[in-house]
C-alpha cells in the first residue's frame, strides 16, 4: 500500500498492543530549504540559489514500533531527523509532540529525546563515564537515576571495561556505542537514530540491535535512518522511502514487502524518480 | 542556572586537566620572563655598565648662577666632578669647565654641535641663590648636549640624575628640550614614562595572546569536531552555554594574563637596569579593573569570530590581523595625544589610554577612567547578545 505525503498511513501501527505509554508524534508537510552560495551552484550545477532538501514530508511514528526512514545519500533522511531533534528548524510544516508544536517549549520537548548521528561527536578529551554523567546532568537526570542508568546501558553495551579510558583513545565501534549510550541517557520516549549501527563491529550491531527492540517493547516512538535494507527489514514496522527529498512511499513493512523484496521496491522507485539514472 | 554550572564544571576540566592547555595557559609568562632578563642582562652588561676611562668630558656653564660656593663654580659642576672622579666606570676621567656669558649661549650651543663640548648648561639668573632661598619661583636650567657623541649622551645622562638630587627638583624646572614634571622628583619618573609606554602594549598583547589560543578551540574546536552539536541537542539554554564559556575563558586567560604579567613585572626592573616603581593601591586596583574590562572584551570579540568561523584554522586566521589592529590602537597613546574624553568610548582605544594615563597622570584620569569601563560595560554586553543570538542561528552554528 502506497501512501504520499497525505499524513498518517492507512496501514495498522504494528506491535501496539506492547505499548507502555501513548506518546505520539506527527511530522506534517515538512519542508527545508538551504541557502547556495555561488561556489555551492556551480558544484551543483543549478542556477537555483535554493536547494530544497525536504520537501512536503509527512509521516507519524508511533509508541512500540521501529520507523525506519529509508533513502540514498542525499535523499533528505539527515535533514528530517535533524528537524525532529530541532537542531534544524523546518522552513515550514510542523512537528508536533502529544498535540503541541515542539518548538513551543523547545527544551521541554528536548528532554523527552534521544539523538544519535554520525556527525554527534564525544569530546575526545574524557572518558565514557565523565561524558555519561555530565550529558545527563544536562537532561536534568538526578544523580541516583545516574547512577543507575549508567550501569544500565553501560552494561548492556559492553561499555564498563573501557568507561575510563579516555574517548580519543577508543576505537570507532568503541565510541559508536559510548554515543548510542549516551544518546539513552535521559530514557527517551522518542528515539531518532541516524545509521545506528554505523562503525559497529557485528557483534556490537546485534547488541544494539537487540536493545532497540526492548525499547521498542517498552512503548518509545523509534526512528532510524538507514541505508542497508537487511536492517530495515529486520527492524522496522513501517517504512518510509526518501528520495531527492520527497517522501515517494510510506507504509507498514509487511505490507510493502508483499510481493516483492525491500530492495526490489526501492529500486522500482528510484528508477521511477530518476528515470533509470544511477546518482 | 544548574546547567550553567554544569557546563562551566566541564570548561575548567576541560582546561585544567590537559598539560597542553597548561603550556599554552603559563608558559608565555615564564618565556618573557626569561627573555626580558636575558634582554636586560645584555643591555646592562653592553650599555649601562659600559666603562668610560680616561674620557674628558667638556663642560660650558652660563656664568650667571648666582654661585653659593667659595669657588665660584655652581654646585652642579661640582657635582659632576665628584661623581666622575668617585665612579668606578669613570677610571682616569676628568672634568674639564668653562664659563660664558649667557648672552653668548647660541655660540656654545654653536660649539657644542662642533663637537667642541659635550654639556652646554644654561641657568636662569641668580639660580643658586633662589633654589637655597627655596623661593616660590621656580627657577629654570636648561642642558643641551650633543646626541650624536656616546661621551656627551652619557654625560647628560649623568647630569640628568644629579639634578633632581642635588637641586631638589620641586623648585627646579629643567630643560633640554623636554622638561621634567617638578611634582615627580626621582628615577620614578623615568620608570612612570617608560611603564605607560609599555605597560598598555604589553599587557594588552599577552592578554590577547592567551585568549587566542583558548578561544578558537573552545568554540570554533567544539563547532569543528561535532561536539558543540552534542550540546546544543541538550534541553540547556543558549546563554547558559554562551555564558559558561565565556566565563572559564576570561577565568582562564586572566590567569595566563596574571602569569604573563608577573613575567613582565619581575623582569621589567632588570630591563630598566634596577630602575623601580611604586604605585598607590587606588592605581593598582584601577589596572586591574582595565585589564578585567579589557579581558572579558577580547573574550568576547575572540568568541564572535570563533562561533562565526567553521574551524579553529579559521578563527585563528581572522583573530591574527585583528591582533595586528589591537596592537596599533595599544601602541597610539604613546604616539599621539589621546586624552579627550571622546576616545574613552572607542574600544581598546580607551583602555591603553587608561592604563597610560594612569601611570602619567593618575588625577587627570579619574573621568577617563570611568568613562572607558562604563563604556567597555556597554560594549561587552552588546557583543555578549549578539553571540547568543549566532548560538540561535542554524546557518552560523552548524555550518559545517
């Protein structure tokens, strides 16, 4: 089943009968326009001084289910999760969180996430534990729920033989998972992973592979981003697929994956899009 | 308020447990130190210990005096030949004087670029006798020597430090072209004028240079590696993060900046060859306000370029010729006349005038003073707006 940019799917939330809370989430016609300079146009090869990164996007994950946000480099994946974490702010559309628009009470809305991109660095100067403890003092984490938490996920991934070696001193597995930690610190009810499983060696990956599943089954509203297929069909309960910043399809996984294979249907779109152009 | 705490917690841990942020932090300090003593053992072994033995310094003097001595001569002359003849650098060397009419100064003064003398003295009429009656006039002297002769800038230097001895110098004026403040009667002087010049352009270059190589990598470095990302995600406001940082940054560098200063300050009389200074405490408490004031200013303009600039090379790229600016507006109060009241609103511009006039003359810069740090206040809280305005600004903080 195929729905474009018209807001909820028609598919049934899958795992919903898991969900502890019933937090909800909706991303309506998101847009985000940057700024060329002129060395930007001529590397693009436009004489358009606006590149359209996101473009009219719609979807709304839900509590107890994987949304996994599917496209090519380039296609907009980055720029929506950054919108929903606002470290961007959308040219126009919403966001909003249990009804309220997110930048209303931006701070509040930030405490309720989780964050983890490629481009989210740890000070390379402290230890996972320091990083740990300072990021969630932030959140406003009292310092018993610290401690426990700490141990938590520490645990969980593998982290407490390394916690006080310094970060600049970990390999890239290593601090992917001190991040992926730290990203948890504040028990976030809304999870945006950008290429989670990134840098991790495979099995670290199935840790936290199997860990997103527990949050999952806790009720958090889960989004990741992706480019490998084999994770996406592993994880995800909907789907959605990006390319050149449109949202081209959107749908429960089972029901998209019906006749043919993930892959085969992204492909199917990306020809249809680029007109059989390889990018 | 907590995350304030929090992420200034961070900052100083940050700084004060990486040893390469200590070396960057003191060893500016201990460098100049060490330079400024090597510098001024030099300079001391190479020119102010230099020996002159067996040189005859020629002396003409006006014979208007008004001698008090048996002799005739006046009391400077023979001030001059006990000096010469005790000093242990003047072995062999003798005094020889002769008087002329004062009518008849230009002719000696004539004789003198002839090289036919190294000291041409010129009293005012009956000099000795109003300086014993410590008269209310101030009665004048005026010594000309030849600069191009090593013997004859010597001798002057010599009659130069006699004078405010020997006469005491508040009822004397003296010239040779410049006169001497008759309220500031010793070697105190010299170091007063030498400090005003060096003070402004020495500490304001220290300070500046400390803050430069910890205000790139605190912000522009944060920016660069992704990490300031990290933060921003936080649910922490923006001036909580701007204002920490600023604050371990003026903590920081003002420590640098002490460390450095203490450098100057110990080297300094080396330098000047034992030349020392006193300053009441209001004129030390006044400095130390400057250097607060001036401090957090560069703090904050090194914050602006940092957050504007993608990188740490970037931010140290804009900060170097802006260093370059700094130090010529540091180096103008000793150049040019900036003591209206006007250039106490141009920043910087007002602090080395400040700090100038505060060892020139401390009374005349009360006005100046306040008017500088009421000023610098204004700016300093207009930058601190902006900044946290770019921290709001996606196009500037994740340009990367």
């Amino acid at each position: 089943m195929i729905v474009n940019n018209e807001g909820r799917s028609l598919l049934l939330p899958a795992q919903m009968s898991n969900a502890k809370t019933m937090n909800e989430l909706n991303i309506q016609h998101l847009c985000k326009e940057f700024d060329l300079n002129s060395k930007q146009q001529k590397s693009r090869k436009t004489d358009s001084k606006v590149l359209k990164a996101v473009d009219d996007v719609s979807f709304s994950p839900r509590p107890g289910e994987i949304y996994g946000l599917l496209g090519p480099n380039g296609a907009g994946k980055t720029t929506t999760l950054r919108m929903i974490a606002t470290i961007l702010t959308p040219t126009s559309g919403s966001i909003s969180f249990n009804g309220k628009d997110i930048h209303q009470n931006v701070n509040d809305y930030r405490r309720k996430i989780g964050f983890l991109t490629s481009e989210l660095k740890l000070d390379a100067f402290f230890t996972p534990d320091y990083t740990f403890q300072y990021m969630s003092r932030l959140y406003g984490v009292d310092e018993e729920t610290i401690t426990k938490r700490k141990a938590l996920l520490f645990g969980k991934m593998g982290i407490e033989e390394f916690k006080d070696v310094k970060i600049k001193n970990l390999s890239t597995g290593m601090k992917q998972k001190v991040s992926l930690a730290i990203s948890l610190a504040n028990d976030p009810d809304v999870i945006i992973f950008d290429e989670p499983t990134n840098g991790l060696d495979i099995i670290a990956a199935k840790a936290v592979e199997d860990y997103l599943l527990d949050l999952k089954s806790e009720g958090k509203i889960i989004i990741i981003s992706t480019h490998i297929f084999s994770l996406v069909e592993k994880l995800a309960d909907r789907v959605g697929i990006l390319i050149d910043g449109h949202m081209q399809l959107e749908g429960s996984l089972k029901e998209i994956t019906e006749e043919t294979s993930l892959e085969n249907v992204f492909f199917g779109l990306y020809d249809r899009v680029k007109g059989g152009r390889v990018e | 308020m907590k995350n304030f705490r929090t992420i200034l917690g961070k900052e100083f841990r940050r700084v004060f447990t990486d040893y390469r942020m200590y070396l960057a932090l003191f060893l500016p300090g201990f460098l100049i130190f060490f330079v400024y003593t090597i510098i001024g053992n030099v300079v001391s072994d190479t020119i102010v210990n230099r020996t002159y033995e067996e040189v005859t310094y020629r002396v003409a003097y006006s014979d208007n005096h008004g001698s008090i001595l048996p002799n005739g001569e006046p009391s400077l002359l023979n001030a001059i030949t006990s000096y010469v003849n005790a000093s242990e650098t003047e072995k062999g060397c003798k005094v020889e004087s002769e008087s002329f009419p004062v009518s008849e100064l230009s002719s000696y003064q004539d004789k003198l670029i002839n090289g036919e003398f190294d000291i041409v003295i010129a009293f005012d009429d009956n000099f000795e006798a109003l300086v014993a009656a410590s008269s209310a006039v101030h009665p004048n002297i005026s010594i000309y020597y030849n600069g191009n002769s090593d013997n004859a800038t010597h001798l002057y230097q010599v009659v130069s430090s006699i004078v405010p001895t020997l006469y005491n110098t508040y009822t004397v004026n003296m010239e040779n072209g410049e006169d001497i403040d008759p309220n500031i009667s010793s070697g105190d002087s010299t170091a007063r004028q030498v400090m005003s010049m060096i003070f402004p352009m020495i500490t304001i270059t220290l300070l500046l240079s400390s803050v430069m190589s910890l205000c790139p990598e605190s912000i522009a470095g944060e920016k660069e590696r992704g990490t300031l990302t990290s933060l921003l995600i936080t649910p922490t406001r923006r001036s909580d993060i701007v204002l920490a940082k600023i604050t371990c940054l003026s903590v920081t560098s003002l420590l640098s900046g002490l460390v450095s200063f203490l450098g100057v300050a110990l080297s300094l009389p080396k330098m000047m060859n034992g030349l020392s200074f006193t300053f009441p405490i209001e004129t030390i408490i006044a400095l130390f306000f400057l250097i607060l004031s001036v401090l957090i200013f560069f703090v904050l303009i090194a914050s602006l370029v940092s957050v504007l600039a993608k990188s740490v090379k970037e931010a140290t790229g804009y900060l170097g010729p802006l260093m370059g600016v700094l130090i010529f507006l540091c180096i103008l109060p000793s150049i040019a006349d900036m003591s209206a009241l006007g250039w106490a609103f141009v920043p910087l511009l007002n602090i080395a005038t400040s700090m100038s006039l505060l060892f020139t003359s401390p009374a005349a810069s009360v006005v100046f003073f306040v008017c500088t740090i009421l000023s610098n206040l204004v700016y300093s809280g207009l930058l601190l707006l902006a900044i946290s305005k770019l921290f709001n600004n996606e196009k500037v903080v994740y340009s990367n």
